[in-house]
C-alpha cells in the first residue's frame, strides 16, 4: 500500500466518526424548534437529546433539585423567607442569584439549539430558528429583570424606611431582647398611626390622623383607637422631662379654660420639639416621639412603634395599590378651608364633593380626600372615614397586586413612610400583619358627647377605662338555664325597618365591617 493510500484512509476515518456523531441530528427544523422549546421548559433535556447526556444530566438534576427546594422553603420555611425578605444583605445576594439563573437558563436554550438543529438547513429554517430562539431568551429575560428589579426595590424599601437598632435613634422605642419572638412577653403590641398633613399650602407639619392600633400579638384581633385632633391637657408619663415642663397636661393655664389651638394634639409634633428643642435626648424624630408619649399617658397603654404616613403622598400608595373601595354614606367635600385655626388658608368653599353610594372604587385622589374631608362635617365622622380607609387598604392588598405592582408600592411607601421600627424584627412584624389582616378588627368608641363634647378639657380618666375594657380578654360566659318565658312577637303591622347598621352603644367597641358598612341615613354631623 503506498503512502499516498494509508494517508487517505486515515483522513477518512474521522469524517465516518463525525458522521456517526451527527446522526441524532437528522432532523427537520420545525421538530429541532420543538425540542428547543422543551429544553427551555425542563433545562437539560435539550442537552440530553443534542448527545451532551453527562452535561445535560447535570443541569436537570439541579433544575429539579432547585424546583423541589424552592417549593420546600415556600411551602415550609416561611419564617426564613421573611428574613430572606427584610434583609438589605440577603436581598442583595437573591439578586444576584436570579440574574445568575436568568443567565444560565438562556445559555442553556442556545447551546441546546445549537446541539439539536439539523446539520444543513435552508436559510429559511435558520432564519426560523434563530428568531426563535432570541423570542425564547426574551421572554426570559424580561421576567428575570422584573424580579431583579422587584428584589432591588424590596432592598431600597427596607434600607430606607426600617433602619436597624445600632444605626437609629428614639427616645422611647422598647429594645429588642428577642429578635426570634419579639412579642413573648407583650401580649398586646401598640401601634401607633400618624397621618402628617405637611402638603403643599400648607404651614408647618401637623398630625391630622392620629390613630392607636392595639393588636393582640397571639390573635391579630385589633382595637383601632382615634385620638381627636382638637384635643388639649394631652398629658405626659411622670418620668418624662415633658412632664415637668406640662404638669398640669399640654395647655397654657394662662389663657383660661379657652380653645387653645396651639396647643391642639394636632400641633404637638411640631411646636414641642420647636420650644424644647433635644428635651428628649437623642431622637431621629422628636415630634413623633412627643406624641407617643402624649399619648401613652393620656390613653394608659405603652405605645410601642409609630408609623408616620405624609398624607399629600398617601395617594400614591392608594394609586400604587389600584384604588380601594369604601361604602359612601354621605357627600364628602374635596377641599374647602374655614379660613381659622392654625395651618389653615383663606377661606374658601369645597371645590366637589364625594358623592353618597355603596361599594365605591376611589383612586388615591378621592381616597385621600374621602379620609381628610372635613368641611361642614363633624371630627368623629372624620375619623370614622379614616378607620375605614385603612381598613380597606389593608383588605385591598393580595398576592396578585403585590406581584403585579410590588415597584410601585415600594417606591411610594419610601418617599411617604417615616418610622421607627428596627430592621431586626421586620419579619415578626409581617408575620403580625399576616394575623391582623384575617382577624377581628373593632373600633374603640370613646363617648365623645360625654367625655370631650369640646377639646378643651376631655375626661381621659374615663376614657381609659373604655379603652381598658374594650382590650382585656373577655371570659367565657357560663351556660345559664334556658329560660321558659316567652317574648312578645311584634306586630304584624309594624313600619319600623332594621337599620342597615348595627346600633353601638358609646363607649364600646364595634366590628369595622359593621362600622364601614352602607348606611345612607347617617349625615356626617354627629
């Protein structure tokens, strides 16, 4: 045999061995853009079929081993998920991880497509496969991103509301011993909800909501309490600096027993701070620590957290969320200012009105407004709107808007939220959220025409003693003997219609759906 043959044979050989390689790849263009899809579906499949079985063996046993983990930690660890969730750091290290998967993936569907394509193609078929294949990897990377994005925004969320114990300050927040169970040894956490109308006209920052949620941390069932804004004497614990320069409660004894409005609740965030200016000690928010313990004393409950919404922002929140809807019981005005009173503007009529109705769907605009209208209607009212309002933010909020519209939320709650709850028990917090938005929710009523018909000098003596029964564990009853007497039926001929609401006795406590339910015949007055 000579040289020029045995070289010829040996370059043969490989073709052959190529061919044979090549074999599973015979195969038209629409079924390899079939398989391409499956590999994207179930990653490593396509590298099993294209002949990469060790390769492709690996990256589906760690596809299912991520499935099966993932839903093991969702289905059975949800307290690390919340810690994973209230964490900057870990926040930051799950997004990189899901930018690292996106990217994966998308390797993984080129390399499969390229492996299960046909060896000669048409330059229609190739055109076919590569425009699908770029579909594929877009539709990956658009949800990637999105989850990026919504990690990112979580992280900025927490970052720049929540601060952690060693990098804040507060002059009366507890501190926490147990970063596991925060709430061991508080049966009942009390939250408390300013609303700071400091928007645009107006002068200086003043609380228009003020609103104590006491929740019981085993049940999640809530007292909402409201404090009125025209309140005065708001009084300071003993041990207190405020309580030695207001010993008789915050009001000026030299004016007379006179309305006061300087020194309203409405105008102690602003105007102690600026009298007494460090009185409290180290503080990043010296208003809001004033009225926490204005009313701590004034209501006998020990205001654990505040939460501070600024009201002109409030409305992206609303907007954030898709709008929440309230019963409508009677024309609410949109603005409108009596022209007195500290922080207000000119005189000047509502520029609409919030028309009655049932079951209303109200963007943040008229949301806001459905909860601050006051004019030409009583603070009670007012406040009833404002309980309402929350309440149905909280129900407004489900899993598919907090997916769909988590950026938004995050990005209005960072620019309207103050607060001084650590970043270290976040997590308890959600947890307590998670039982409050499924329990009992009541609205403490504090007799207003018998204990503060004006806010010149309230009965807070008595008012603690409502609040006091309305929270306390009520006992079982004992089973009594049924009684054999038997009641007077009415009338067949009786006009008298039910009332659409149950009526509530002053001075206790009712259920929130039955104090935000449609009832047309109420006015607003009372």
């Amino acid at each position: 045999m000579s040289r020029s043959t045995r070289a010829a044979g040996r370059r043969s050989a490989p073709r052959a061995n190529r061919s044979r390689h090549r074999s599973p790849r015979a195969r038209t263009t629409s079924k390899a853009i079939g398989l391409t899809l499956l590999s994207a579906l179930i990653p490593g499949t396509g590298l099993l079929m294209g002949g990469r079985k060790k390769l492709g063996a690996f990256v589906l046993t760690i596809s299912i081993g991520l499935l099966l983990i993932g839903a093991y930690v969702g289905l059975t660890q949800r307290d690390s998920v919340l810690a994973l969730a209230v964490s900057p750091r870990q926040l930051l290290i799950a997004t990189g991880a899901v930018v690292l998967l996106g990217v994966c993936w998308i390797w993984i569907v080129v390399a499969s497509h390229k492996l299960l394509r046909p060896v000669s193609m048409t330059y229609t078929g190739r055109l076919a496969g590569s425009m699908f294949v770029g579909l594929l990897c877009f539709g990956i990377a658009v949800p990637t991103t999105v989850a990026a994005q919504t990690v990112m925004a979580q992280r900025d969320l927490v970052g720049s509301v929540f601060q952690s114990e060693g990098n804040s300050k507060s002059a009366t927040r507890p501190k926490v011993n147990n970063q596991k169970d925060p709430w061991a040894n508080t049966p009942r956490l009390n939250l408390l909800l300013l609303g700071a109308d400091d928007g645009v006209g107006r002068t200086g920052v003043r609380t228009d909501t003020v609103i104590v949620a006491s929740i019981d941390t085993k049940t999640g069932d809530t007292a909402l309490i409201s404090l009125s804004r025209n309140w005065m004497r708001m009084e300071f614990p003993e041990d207190s600096p405020l309580h030695k320069v207001y010993p008789d409660g915050y009001w000026d004894p030299n004016l007379g027993n006179v309305e006061q409005p300087e020194y309203y609740l409405d105008s102690m965030y602003e105007n102690v701070p600026k009298a007494h200016p460090g009185i409290l000690g180290q503080t990043d928010n010296e208003g809001a620590d004033v009225v926490k313990l204005a009313a701590s004393a004034t209501l006998g409950l020990d205001i654990d957290y505040y939460m501070q919404v600024n009201l002109a922002g409030f409305r992206q929140i609303i907007d954030a969320v898709g709008g929440i809807t309230v019963n409508v019981n009677y024309r609410v005005p949109i603005g409108g200012d009596y022209g007195d009173g500290p922080g207000s503007n000119n005189a000047k009529k509502p520029s609409g009105y919030i028309e009655p109705g049932p079951d209303q769907k109200l963007d943040g605009y008229h949301a806001l407004w459905f909860a601050r209208g006051r004019y030409g209607l009583s603070d009670p009212s007012r406040q009833e709107r404002q309980r309402c309002t929350i309440h149905a933010l909280v129900n407004s909020v489900n899993p598919a808007t907090l997916v769909t519209k988590y950026q938004q939320i995050a990005a209005a709650g960072k620019q309207v939220l103050r607060t001084d709850i650590p970043q270290e028990i976040l997590g308890a917090f959600i947890q307590l959220g998670l039982k409050v938005k499924s329990a009992k929710v009541t609205n403490v009523d504090l007799d207003k025409n018998k204990n503060f018909p004006t806010g010149k000098n309230p009965n807070y003596t008595a008012m603690r003693q409502i609040i006091q029964q309305a929270i306390t564990p009520k006992t079982k009853p004992v089973a009594s003997t049924p009684s054999t007497t038997t009641t007077k039926k009415p009338s067949s001929g009786s006009t008298k219609k039910p009332s659409t609401k149950p009526t509530v006795q002053p001075g206790t406590a009712q259920n929130l759906n039955d104090a935000c339910a449609y009832d047309p015949t109420q006015t607003g007055n009372n």
